[in-house]
C-alpha cells in the first residue's frame, strides 16, 4: 500500500492556506485519515458531452489514484442509484447518487459545527464515510452516529471505516429521520441537500445544539448552508453562512422532468415582456432567493429544433409553469396555472437588488413545527414563510 502521509499533510496545508482548516485537532484528523481509502471500488470521473470514465482502484497506477483521491474535488462514486466503476469498462451516462465531497467543502463544515470534546454528533448522509472518519478521528467512535439511507453505499462505508481503524457502524434508515440511538445530540450535520430541515432533527438535537445542513428547493445550485441553534421551546433560529452544494437526500429530490415540455406550457393564461432576464437565475444567490420565492418551482433549460435557447420554470406540485424565449437582448414570459411563478421570483429579485445585491450570508432563517420562514433585514418584501405541510 503507498504510504499517502505525505499527501495528507499537503492536504491539510492547503486546507489551511484556504482557511477552512483552522484547529489542531481538525488538522489532525485531517492528517491522519486517508482519503482513498473512502473512495473503493472505484470512482467516475466526468467527460465531454456529458459521460463518466470509471477510475477503478484495482489496476489504477498507484501514484494516478493517489493523485486523483487528493485532489481538490469532488469524487462521484455511484451513477444513478446502483452502478459503481468496477462494474463497467468504459465512459457512461448517468445521474450522480453517492460521492466524496470536495475536502474543502468538509472540512469547512465540521470546523463551522464547533465541537468539543465529548459531544455526541449525528451525522446525516454517510456516503463514502470520509467525514464521518474525521469524526470519529476528532471525537472518538462512540460519539458518532451516522445514518445513510442506501445500504450497498453504508456497506462500503462501513468497510472502509474499518480499514481506517474506527469500530463504528452506519445505521440504515431515512436519512430525514435520523436515529434516535444517543439522542439528544449535541450536534447534528446533513451531508445532504433538503428543502427544509426536519423536525426530528430538531428534536433530535438538545437545547443549545447546533444543526448543520445545506437547503434550498429542486435546484442543483443555488443552495446555501443553514446554521441554526436549536431553543428550549422546540424551535431553531440561525441565518445562512455560506453557499453549499450537496446532492439532494433522496427522499426529498425532485424527479427530472421529462417528455414533450411544450405540451406542459400549451395553455398560458398570460404573456409579456419579461422586466429582468430569467438567466439571472443561473447565478447562485439569485438561484437562492428564487428558490425561496417559488420552493416547488424547477429551472430547465431546454432549445428548439432550430437551436434556440428555451427556459422554463415548473411547478409541477400546484401545476404552474413560465416558460421564457428570447426575442434579441429581452425575453418574453408566457405563465399559466393557479401561481404566476415569475412574477413571484421577479418580484422578489427585484426587491433583493433595490436592497443593494446582499450576499447569501444575510438570510436569517427561523424554524417552528408549522413553517420555515426566511428573511433579510427587516425587509418585508424580502421575506419569505415556507409553510410545513
């Protein structure tokens, strides 16, 4: 086996030059747990027009896997619910399910969860088990308590959670639940995106506690980090800290929407110029404040036989869709359904510029058992209630 000590300490001074990586504590965990382990059998490495090449550990040249499991990005490690590198030969299509997060990206969370010694963390979402070993590293294995929701990806987690020399487990279940094995938790972290934190995670987490996750609505960006701090009368209040991409837990992603589109928008009930370009939605905190204006609302970018660019936004839950073509340097906006979704987001952008553009860090987020409601500064135009169905 090649010793990856080296790298590891290279990590960690990367780490810590991006000033993500900030305690000693931390930097040892980060030293001492080798990524590749976490990565077998294999990983999917993304290609032109949309492919992946499997990358297999075995049959890998040594120093190429080293190189890859060090790198600063994020390592897919499952297609599509099932399908992992060893067992396909070549490039494929297919939907990422399961992957190892950019270091950058873990490591800036578990530092921004503010453990101490002692504290019992529930982490949501174990894939590949690379975090949960920092974990494990940091706080010892029997404060940690990790749930993931697939069984073949908890089984390589559980596997190589041992090769690194942790005797923990990974409890099977719905990931939106949790395990109330140790509960309450002083800590509890979502390495996976949701549209709204759970209650049980709330419950699930004591007075003072903190819970960590990434939220948003459908949409594969445009998602921020929550830190909220759980109250003795059963609510959370904290604010958003910082962008934060994570594949959405399963149970709570949207289903691509396929077939004739057109024949989704046949009907509009109205048309006109549109007052801002709807491709300000593919900026992130844009994105965001969409998602918050319209939670059920999906963002698909489509083109005509003849090239030309198509946007739409859809609804599907309150059957309301925009669909947006462009006519030179303006767009024109044709909605139908019960909810003109683009008046929602455009006012709502709208308001969000004439308050000076605030970066994702200004939403402030409040949780109770009937809504999730987001605000920034006392805006009224810029707040938002997400009621719990």
């Amino acid at each position: 086996m090649t010793d990856t000590a080296p790298e590891r300490r290279a990590l960690a001074d990367r780490l810590a030059k991006a000033g993500v990586l900030t305690t000693p504590q931390w930097r040892a965990a980060v030293e001492a747990v080798p990524r590749e382990l976490f990565l077998n059998p294999g990983v999917f490495l993304p290609q032109d027009g949309g492919r992946w090449r499997p990358v297999t550990t075995v049959g890998t040249d040594p120093a190429e896997w080293v190189r890859i499991a060090y790198s600063d990005t994020s390592l897919t490690t499952q297609l599509d619910g099932h399908l992992t590198a060893d067992q396909v030969r070549g490039p494929v299509t297919g939907s990422p399910t399961s992957s190892s997060t950019t270091p950058v990206t873990v490591v800036d969370m578990i530092e921004s969860l503010e453990v101490e010694d002692g504290h019992q963390v529930l982490e949501i979402g174990t894939g590949t088990g690379y975090s949960s070993a920092l974990m494990c590293h940091r706080l010892g294995e029997d404060n940690v308590t990790t749930v993931e929701v697939d069984p073949s990806v908890s089984a390589r987690a559980d596997a190589a959670l041992e090769a690194a020399g942790f005797e923990t487990w990974t409890v099977i279940g719905d990931g939106l639940l949790g395990h109330p094995r140790r509960a309450p938790y002083d800590r509890t972290i979502a390495t996976c995106a949701v549209r709204r934190i759970p209650l049980a995670w709330i419950r699930q987490t004591k007075p003072g506690g903190i819970i960590l996750a990434t939220v948003g609505g459908s949409w594969h960006y445009g998602t921020g980090l929550a830190k909220v701090t759980v109250r003795e009368d059963g609510t959370a209040e904290g604010r958003i800290i910082g962008r934060s991409s994570f594949m959405q837990a399963r149970s709570q992603a949207a289903l691509p929407l396929s077939g004739d589109l057109s024949a989704r928008t046949a009907y509009a009930d109205n048309a006109r110029e549109a007052k801002l370009p709807p491709v300000l939605m593919e900026e992130w905190m844009p994105a965001f404040i969409a998602q918050l204006a319209a939670p059920g609302a999906q963002f698909v970018h489509a083109a005509t036989a003849e090239g030309a660019q198509l946007l739409y936004l859809f609804d599907t839950e309150r059957e309301s869709f925009a669909e947006f073509t462009a006519d030179g340097s303006s767009w024109t906006v044709r909605q139908g359904g019960p909810v003109a979704l683009w008046d929602d987001i455009e006012e709502a952008l709208t308001a969000w510029q004439a308050a000076g553009s605030p970066d994702i860090t200004a939403v402030q987020l409040r949780i109770t058992n009937r809504s999730h409601t987001y605000w920034i500064d006392d805006n009224p135009s810029l707040r938002w209630q997400h009621h719990v169905a």
